[in-house]
C-alpha cells in the first residue's frame, strides 16, 4: 500500500497495517499525531529540545507496545497517557 493508501485509513485500519509489518504505517501514524504529543510535552517541560527528545521517546514506546494497544480508547488518548507516563 503506498502512502497515499494509508493517509486514507482511520486509525483502527493504520494500527493494525503497522502491526501487521507494512512499511510506513507506523510513520503514518507518528505523522497524525507528533504535533499534538510534542505540545503536551512542551506544556509539561516548557523547552523545545527536551520536548522534542520526550515525543520522541512516546512514539518509541508507543511502537513497542502497539501490541498492546487495545482500541477501548481513541489512538490519541493512548499516546497522551504514554506522554503524560514518560
């Protein structure tokens, strides 16, 4: 699936293509969520770079565990409580 494909799933469809291994699903997913997860760690520790190294770190962890990301909750809801636990 090219990337234009995956720009057009919802978010249940693009977490089960990232686990399922296709390439740029996970990256489609990082895409529609980085700025929203930056700002909240922006709000928390007021500096750019540590910011930036903190999102990083969400989506980090938020690829290791997308096994088990249950889908009770919204995709962002997820990721915030993994920025918020960081």
């Amino acid at each position: 699936m090219t990337d234009a494909g995956l720009s057009e799933l919802d978010e249940p469809a693009l977490v089960a293509a990232s686990l399922a291994g296709q390439p740029g699903a996970f990256d489609m997913i990082v895409e529609r969520h980085r700025r929203p997860v930056y700002q909240l760690c922006y709000r928390y520790v007021g500096n750019h770079e540590d910011a930036s190294d903190l999102a990083q770190d969400v989506f980090l962890r938020a690829y290791r565990g997308l096994k088990r990301f249950r889908g009770q909750a919204s995709l962002a809801t997820w990721l915030y409580r993994i920025a918020v636990n960081v």
